[in-house]
C-alpha cells in the first residue's frame, strides 16, 4: 500500500514538474507564480491541451475558476497522456 502512495506522489510531482517546463517554454514565465491559485486536478487536466491551446487556457481557468471536467471540456485540440500509471 506504501508503495503505491508513494508511487502516485511522485508521478502527482512529474507532472507538475513537467507542466511547469512546458509553460515556461510556450511563454517565457514561471507557471509558479500562479501554481498556487490551481489545485491538482486542474494541472492535471491542463496537459491534455495542445500548445498552442495552454496558455489561453490557463488565463480562462485562473479568471473563471474552471473545474477539471470544464478544463477538458474546453479542449479542442488533445494531447493524449499515454504514458500515465
């Protein structure tokens, strides 16, 4: 069971990891400085947007308070996660 909880722990901090790579590539900013105002599911959901969706996204998430399903809802253009445990 620990192994597990630790497992999911670590891929939950991949992907924030990896989320804060992609925007600071697509924008020149820190995703951190609003990282904060998003809970995980709402990181999480973000991925899935294609690059040139991200940004744009994010914005309408941080000002609407957009919930993960409405985030992935709101996707046109999907990036698939097939690498995820």
């Amino acid at each position: 069971m620990m192994r597990q909880h630790y497992a999911l722990i670590c891929q939950n901090r991949i992907v924030r990891l990896e989320m804060r790579f992609r925007y600071f590539s697509l924008t020149g900013k820190r995703l951190e400085t609003v990282e904060r105002e998003l809970t995980f599911g709402q990181i999480a959901a973000l991925r899935f947007a294609s690059d040139e969706e991200l940004p744009g996204l994010l914005d309408k998430t941080l000002r609407e308070k957009l919930s993960p399903d409405a985030i992935k809802r709101s996707i046109r253009n999907w990036l698939p996660d097939d690498m995820r445990v």
